[in-house]
C-alpha cells in the first residue's frame, strides 16, 4: 500500500465532507486493507454520470487496495430513502427493485474492479428479522434524534405528514453497516445523516464506529442544476456513444475541471495537472472536453467506440453534414380542418421534444429545422408538403428524425 499522506491525498480529492477525517486517517495507519461501504437502493433502472461519482471513488479505494461492499437495497427500497424528499416515497414492489438492480450492477461494474468487490443484498438480512431483533434495533434510537433530519424537521414544522415508516429508513442503513463491520460508508451529500446514523449504531453496538465520506453533487450539462434525468441535462452511463461525446461537449468550460476530477478515470496527477493548464490558460479547454468525451466513452463502451463518436461529432458538427445513423420514424401527418400538421405535435410523436409545449418554445427559439432549414417562431401548423417521405426533423445539435 502507498504511504499513508499520499493514500489521504487521493482518499480526500473531490470529497465534501469526511466525518472524522482523524479516525480515517488512524484507520489507514493499521496497514490494513479497510471495508469501504456503498449502499444503493434501485429505484431507477438508468445510471448517469452523477451517480457514477461515489463509485468512482470506490475505484480509487480499490486501486490503493481497500476492500468494497456494495450494497444493494432490495430491503431499504421497499420503504423509500425519505433523505431531501418533502413528502413520502411511494413503495416499490420487489418484482421493480430486482429487475433495477440487475442493471446498476452492470452499469456500477464498468468503473468497479468485479474481482475485488462483494455485493450483498441488505433485504438477506431484513426480510428474515423478527419483531424483537427490530425493536433492539430501534431501541438504539430516539425520536428526537431522527427528527434532527433537516428534512423531517421541516416536514414536522410544516406539518407535512411524515409516515411512521420512514423513520426507520436510517436505522436499517446503519443496520448495514453493523453487518458488514463497515470502516468506511460512502454516499452523497444528502446522505450524511444516514452515515452518522450508522457511526452511531456502531459505537453503541461496541464496534469501531466507521467513517462518513460524502460526494458532493455533480451539476449537470447546463453546469447549474444537479445532473438529473427530469432537467434533461444528464450524460446517461447507457448513451449512445455519440450523444455522450456531444453533451460532454456541450458543458460549460467552468465545469471542466469538475468533470474530470468526479466523472472521468484520469489519475489525481492527471486531474491537477489538467486544472493548472485552465488556471494558468495553457489548457484549451475545447480539446480538453473532447479528451473527456473520448475517455468518458472509453469507460463505458471501448476505446473503438470513442474514435468512431469523435469522427461523427466532426462530420455533423465541424462540417454541418447529417449523421449517418438517423432513426426513421412513421408519424401521422393527417393535416387539420385548416389543411396544416400540427408541427409541434409531430416533434413530440418522434422523440425530438418532451411534450408539445416544450416543442413551441424550441420553434419559438429557432432551435428546429426541416431538411436544414429553419422554422420561423410560432410557426406551429405547416404545409404537410414539407412533410415528405425522407424529410429530416432536427431539434437542437444533436436531435434528428427522418420521416418514413
């Protein structure tokens, strides 16, 4: 293993907060390889960028010769994390939490190191608890302690109903780490009472209490919002190489560093050396987007994917040319009683906008063309003429159709 500063300085690089950054330190002075704890609940089936960051500093761990747990919470989802939510998580069923986990392992195994990490499901050991065993559980707990949650705080101020089983989502997630014997728990910066919950459970339970490491937040390609699939300003770790090679360049340049630092595979050196040429302007930061796009579609495809999303980003958008591969989809272009199509209606049918309105606002914007032309703002209905068999819709840089 590295000497313990130099293992400190790749541990602490990008995190939020380390809760007692003594006791990690103390932990690494043993000399020996410490458990390092993620806990996952699979609500959702689709990974981006944003919920690559914890795992990427999971791999670090793991290069410098830590062992991983990775949690998933088949158990915990069934009651919903209540951590920044104003009101009650609707249940999963266990059909819905199975079929997501499926998916994030294969997603999370693309940046984990398969050999070198356990994966436990915490429903093994909640599912078959007693009412006793859960009661000495709880028992560890107050009511006064819980309501610390800034979350549950101000649900209980506002009264905004809070149901009973809530309260027992951050006595479970400490109930994990008891039964691994965690040394480190890792989560976002949302996560943080979570982790304490389960330092505290612990020490009670007379365990070498663990660690709390916290991720901050990853904003996504609008470089101002929380990277999220409802703002459409995600990189999904499933996108087609070549929209992830375009929204990687379509972040904000203040973002860069951020990016390779959380979301990419370059080495600490690497990354400070990629900050001090934005710093001191010796860096382009064009050229660096595109080394992160290719090394970002490296990961999580090939290498080969990579040169062949870089070429096609080049051809469509250094020398305006269409894409190569543009889907064809069959709309219904029935005109109307005044003998128009409704455009806005058909760029939702296609996939091109989120909902009619958004489709009038990016009309209205100048951001849609037919056949490279562009609309003219709220020109809603057009001559279903232009509509032919061959005709490219195109929304945005990235969004084409052509029409069957």
């Amino acid at each position: 293993m590295l000497p313990v500063d130099e293992q400190m300085r790749i541990i602490t690089s990008g995190t939020a907060k380390i809760v007692p950054e003594a006791d990690l330190k103390k932990k690494l002075e043993k000399g020996e390889p410490l458990n390092i704890k993620l806990g996952v609940d699979p609500t959702s089936p689709d990974l981006h960028l944003g919920h690559a960051v914890p795992l990427r500093k999971m791999r670090q761990f793991q290069d410098l010769g830590h062992r991983v747990t990775l949690i998933i919470g088949n158990g915990t989802a069934t009651i919903g994390d209540p951590s920044g939510k104003n009101t009650t998580r609707p249940q999963l069923s266990q059909e819905q939490v199975e079929a997501n986990a499926e998916t994030y392992v294969a997603q999370a195994m693309k940046i984990l190191d398969p050999e070198k990490t356990t994966i436990v499901h915490n429903g093994d050991w909640m599912f078959p608890m007693g009412l006793k065993e859960l009661l000495a559980v709880a028992s560890k707990f107050t009511v006064a302690r819980i309501l610390e949650r800034d979350d549950f705080t101000k649900r209980y101020q506002s009264q905004t109903p809070i149901a009973l089983h809530e309260f027992l989502y951050p006595v479970m997630q400490a109930y994990d780490s008891v039964m691994i014997n965690a040394d480190v728990e890792m989560g976002g910066t949302d996560q943080l009472f979570n982790l304490l919950a389960g330092r505290e459970l612990m020490e009670k339970t007379g365990m070498e209490p663990q660690v709390a490491l916290t991720m901050p937040l990853l904003e996504g390609t609008d470089g101002v919002r929380k990277m999220s699939k409802s703002y459409g300003n995600y990189i999904g770790l499933t996108d087609a190489p070549a929209d992830m090679f375009g929204k990687t360049m379509s972040i904000p340049d203040e973002m860069i560093a951020k990016y390779y630092r959380l979301a990419s595979s370059k080495s600490l050196d690497e990354v400070e050396a990629i900050e001090a040429s934005l710093t001191d302007g010796t860096g382009d930061p064009y050229q660096l987007k595109r080394a992160l796009a290719r090394d970002l579609i490296t990961t999580y495809h090939s290498a080969e994917d990579a040169v062949a999303a870089e070429a096609e980003f080049d051809r469509v958008f250094k020398e305006n040319q269409l894409p190569e591969d543009i889907a064809e989809v069959s709309l219904d272009l029935t005109p109307g009683e005044d003998g128009t199509v409704y455009l806005a209606g058909l760029l939702k049918d296609a996939g091109l906008a989120p909902s009619a309105g958004e489709a009038r606002r990016l009309i209205d914007g100048g951001g849609v063309k037919i056949d490279g032309e562009a609309v003219a703002p709220k020109s809603y209905n057009i001559d279903p003429a232009c509509l032919k068999s061959g005709v490219v819709l195109q929304v945005g840089k990235r969004k084409f159709a052509r029409l069957a």
